[in-house]
C-alpha cells in the first residue's frame, strides 16, 4: 500500500535516507558526506508542507518499506521557462533489504498518479551518474533524458 507519510514514520525514513546517503557517498565521497539528507526535525516539518509531499510504501502492518520525496515546481513569469507545473522526485528509496520486490515502481506510479491528480504537465527527477542501477530502474520505468550536468574536476 502506498500512502502519505506521517510523523511514526520518520525513524523509518530516516534509517531508508542513511541507506541512500551510503551509496551515493560510496559513488561520490568527493562530493556526498556520511550522514542524512534531513533531520528528524526537517523531516517533521516537511510531513507538514503541502508543496513537497512525502509517499510511503508500507506492508501490511503498516511499516515502511520505501519513500518517495516529492516537490511540486512551477516557475511563474519567467522571462526563459514556461509556466508548467511539474512534480519533481527529490528522492526515492526502498530499503535495500526488500529491493526487487517492485516496491520502487509502486511508489514511482504513486508519485506519476499525484502529479496526474494535480494537474503536473510533467514529472521530472536527477539520477547521479554514480548510481547506475537507479539509471536503469527510471530508464525501466520509461523515463527519458531531460537534461545533463557535467563536471570537470580541477
């Protein structure tokens, strides 16, 4: 079952956003800390904002298996960028111990049926180059290449 996290949820979430502050310090410690995206305390605050809501995916007694972060982004009146409102995928992670379970898909469907809901034209996310598998799982899920950022490191 997929739903809206709530705050018994955040000790889950937190130990799921450890798992993937992990593999993204394994494929980049040059760039990404040991350590969490947000805090207990953030993690409190952003259940409450309506404009980044926070999906779950639970078993049947109600413990998460997997989150979807999500952020609603519309750029209003910009002289560059039309008005369309998107739903962006901050972050998604099952826990490593139930991958390939198509938990992901599910909350992937989720957060494709929310931006649907709300009138999202598109659904948009960033994938690090150091996290191949996750290419592969949105590549699989039929999203394509918006843009790409590169670097040169000096």
């Amino acid at each position: 079952m997929i739903r809206r996290a709530k705050e018994k949820d955040i000790y889950k979430i937190g130990d799921l956003l450890s798992q993937v502050d992990l593999v993204h310090h394994n494929g980049r410690p040059d760039i990404f800390k040991i350590g969490r995206k947000y805090s207990d305390e953030e993690l409190k605050e952003l259940l409450e904002d309506e404009k980044r809501p926070i999906l779950v995916a639970v078993d049947e007694n109600d413990e998460v298996m997997g989150y979807c972060f999500c952020i609603y982004q519309q750029h209003f009146d910009n002289s560059v960028l039309t008005d369309i409102k998107t739903l962006y995928i901050d972050d998604l992670c099952v826990d490593e111990k139930l991958r390939g379970k198509h938990i992901g898909r599910e909350l992937y469907e989720a957060a494709v049926k929310l931006a649907k809901d709300n009138a999202c034209y598109n659904l948009t996310l960033n994938v690090w180059s150091c996290n191949p598998s996750a290419m592969r799982f949105y590549e699989a899920c039929g999203l394509i290449p918006q843009k790409v950022g590169m670097e040169l490191i000096l």
